[in-house]
C-alpha cells in the first residue's frame, strides 16, 4: 500500500507519453509503424519507442 502514491504518477506518465505522441505524428499528417518504411515516407518522430512516425515526402 505504501507503494501505491510511487506506481501512480508513473502510470499516468506512461499513458500521456504514449497517447501524446501518436496525436502529434498524427497532427504532422504521419503514421505510426513499427520498424522500417518505405522509400516515399521519411522519419519525422517517435511514436514510443519502438514505433517510429513516418510522413509521406510530397505529402
């Protein structure tokens, strides 16, 4: 139980990292992939991390 007000605010951390960053790729008009992409799309983030966002180059 003493644990608890430690586990806490690093689970809302974790939850706000990963929902923060899949907006903002998406907001950057990328999407989210795990490991590589192909020619027309170039890295422009990080979704998590494993997950990297990726934008369409004449996009």
């Amino acid at each position: 139980m003493k644990i608890l007000y430690l586990l806490f605010p690093f689970f809302l951390l974790l939850v706000q990292d990963a929902a923060g960053s899949v907006i903002g790729c998406r907001r950057r008009r990328g999407f989210c992939t795990f490991g590589r992409c192909r020619y027309p799309t170039t890295p422009v983030g990080r979704c998590s991390r494993f997950r990297t966002c990726w934008c369409l180059l004449w996009g």
